[in-house]
C-alpha cells in the first residue's frame, strides 16, 4: 500500500468511518481510520504521508487541538475537517489554524472526493518541495563562509563588483568564490542559483 496516499480518516462515529471508508476504498484512494484523534496521534510516528479527514467535534481531543498540535509537532500532513450543522465559525477557526478545506456534514460524495483528491496531490507536491529544499541546503551547508556571503550577494541581485566592495575583496576574487559556489551548488546558471537560494528559503532578494 503507498503509505504516501492515504486519507486518515478520524472520527468517534463507526458509522462515519465506515461509510468514509467504503466510499474512498471505491474511488481507489487508500483508507486508514481512527476511532480517535488520540489513536491517530498514537499510530503517527508509522505514518509516512497522505493527508487528514478529521471531524471537528469528537470527545477528549477535537479537530482544532488535533490541528494545534500537528503544528506544534511541525506535522505538515493537509487536513480537511468536517463539521455539523452550525459549526461553520469553528470551521473557519480550523483554516486559521492551518486546515486546507472544510466540509459541512451532510455533504456530497463527490464534493468530498474531490476534497481529498486535492489534499493527497498538495501533499504529493509539498512532499517534492521538501525534498528539493533539503538536498539544496545540504549543498548551501557545504560551502564555506565566504562562499554563502558571496551566494548572498548574487541572490540579492549584486554585481561582483558590488560584492567585492561589501566583503572588501577583489572583483577578481569574488569571480573565484562565484565559481566555487556554482559548482558547489551544482548550478548550471545564474538563475538557477537564484532558484535554489530561493527555495532552500535561506536568503531573499532585494
């Protein structure tokens, strides 16, 4: 099973889960459930990736603590919550704290399909992004001082010469360390130097 798409299903109600399940188990999109938001936290450390279907009212932990507390874990699994008739202000308090979509109970078969099609693809690019970002500041992370103040400088947009008087050093130098730095980073060009500063998130332009 690709643990990386698969809607957590978390609600108290057994009818619900099983109805969920057999639902998405139909449109082929692979299903786990939880009785819980306790049980789902208790399984997370196995779980790889997908996204969350969660109710936003259920006993001991509701969806907005559940919420609260994969952000303070820096869990970023897309969350979808589902609420009852005249839950629509917790709805609205559940994006603030960081819910993708909401769903108000009864809903459409299909409306929730496409809910959780969206959410497994976001995942799938977050996921892509992540990986992208990690593997671009490892390479950020083995260049010398020198080298990232000059990648710094060429993020902002600064001609070598501009550079050269910042860190007092030569043009000449600085075209040294620009070059050890595009290899470092394995940069085919410029702007794909700027691209990957970018997105490793460490510096931003001017």
């Amino acid at each position: 099973m690709p643990t990386n798409r698969i809607v957590h299903v978390i609600d108290d109600d057994e009818a619900v889960r099983d109805s969920l399940r057999f639902l998405l188990q139909s449109a082929k999109i692979d299903v786990e459930t939880y009785e819980s938001a306790t049980a789902f936290l208790a399984a997370l450390p196995r779980i790889k990736g997908g996204c969350i279907l969660t109710d936003v009212r259920m006993p001991q932990l509701g969806g907005l603590d559940l919420l609260r507390k994969l952000k303070s874990m820096e869990i970023d699994l897309p969350v979808i919550v589902m609420t009852g008739h005249g839950d629509v202000s917790l709805a609205v308090e559940a994006m603030k704290e960081g819910a993708i979509d909401f769903l108000e109970k009864p809903f459409d078969d299909e409306v929730l399909l496409k809910a959780a099609r969206l959410a497994l693809d976001r995942y799938g690019r977050d996921a892509k992004k992540d990986a992208e970002r990690a593997r671009i500041r490892e390479r950020i992370d083995s260049l010398s001082q020198r080298e990232r103040e000059v990648l710094q400088g060429l993020i902002a947009g600064h001609p070598n010469k501009v550079i050269a008087s910042d860190l007092k050093i030569s043009p000449r130098t600085v075209e040294i360390y620009r070059a050890h730095v595009m290899t470092k980073m394995e940069a085919d060009s410029l702007s794909e130097l700027v691209r990957m500063g970018l997105v490793a998130g460490l510096f931003e332009a001017d």
